[in-house]
C-alpha cells in the first residue's frame, strides 16, 4: 500500500513569483502595492503567497534581499573589481545610469523608490539601514583610497562618500521622471568633476 504525500504541491516556481513580486514593488513601491497586486503579478492566490512567502512584509523583505544581490549588484561589484577609488565610483555612477534606464524592469532603484510615502515604519527604517549601509561603504572605500595616496591628506571622506549617495539617489528619481541613459550617463561625469585631485608628487 503506497501512501500519499501529505499536501498538495506548489503549483508555481517560487524564483519566478519572486521575480514577478520584484517588478510589482519595484513599479509602485511597497505602499501602494496590495496583496491583490502581488497575486495578479506573481499569478498565484493569496494562500499561495502567504504560505510561500509569508505576510506582504516577508515578502517584500525577500524581494530586497534578492534585488541586493542582483540588480543592485552593480555598486559593490565596482567597489571590489576597480584598483581606484576614483574608478569604483565612476564605473558605480555609469553603471547606475544603465540599470537605473534599462528597459526590461521598472526605472530608478528598489530601494530608493519603494520608500516614498511608506507609512511601515519597520519597512522604512530597514530600507534607511541599508541606504545608510551603502554610505557606509563609500566613505570606506573612500578612506581606503586615501591610505593608498589617491587623495590628498585631510580629505572629508564622509561629506564625499555623502555626495555620491546623494546623485545616486538623485539619479533614481530622475530615472523615474523619463531621463534617458544618455542624459544620466552625463550626470555621472558631471559628478565626478567634484571629485578630489590627485595629490601631487613631492621630491
């Protein structure tokens, strides 16, 4: 006698639900996105969803976590791969432009856009500790550089590292607001003009 398994399999790819889940917060934000939305765009009922992903929270978290390690990726990439900090950040600012304009998903940043009018404070602050992650990561790449000689001696790594984050953030919404590749692209060059001189050989 063979016995059944218990439950009824999931009838969906739990990947591709996320992905779809992805492009929902991405498009509308974490507030204006409902249940209903999440289960028309991930084309699963909301049984389905609680009992893969949890309550819309949950789920959102996992979108983030996912989108860190994807889309968002581009950042610590640039960070990792560039032998300067002057590199990293601009290879970061380009390649934001590219992302932030790409076609096949949603304009701007996830995490920058699906913050605007979040009244979950849990959602809000967890998406301000990784803005401020970010921060954190610049200035120290920023300082690393400055160890290396790349930057003069007392430079602000902070109010630099500050700097960036606020074109990035600035590139995201112009993103949203139509700018093109192009145009986001001369941004980036733009803002690398702040960035400090070399300092100068001394005999």
């Amino acid at each position: 006698m063979t016995t059944k398994p218990r439950g009824r399999p999931r009838s969906f790819d739990r990947l591709t639900a996320l992905e779809q889940a992805t492009m929902a917060f991405w498009e509308h934000g974490y507030e204006t996105t409902s249940v209903s939305d999440l289960t028309r765009a991930m084309g699963i009922s909301a049984p389905s969803l609680y009992a893969a992903f949890g309550d819309k929270k949950a789920l959102f978290e996992e979108v983030v976590q996912a989108y860190a390690v994807s889309y968002g990726a581009y950042g610590g990439r640039a960070f990792e791969e560039e032998p300067t900090a002057r590199g990293a950040f601009g290879r970061m600012l380009t390649e934001a432009a590219d992302v932030f304009t790409d076609p096949a998903h949603p304009r701007g940043c996830l995490m920058i856009s699906a913050a605007i009018n979040c009244s979950n404070p849990e959602v809000e602050q967890a998406l301000r500790d990784r803005r401020n992650s970010n921060l954190t990561s610049f200035e120290e790449r920023i300082r690393r550089g400055a160890d290396a000689g790349e930057l003069a001696a007392g430079t602000d790594a902070a109010t630099l590292a500050r700097l960036f984050g606020a074109v990035l953030q600035g590139m995201s919404q112009q993103a949203r607001d139509g700018a093109t590749r192009a145009e986001l692209e001369a941004v980036a060059d733009a803002a690398m003009l702040a960035w400090p001189a070399v300092p100068a050989a001394t005999d």
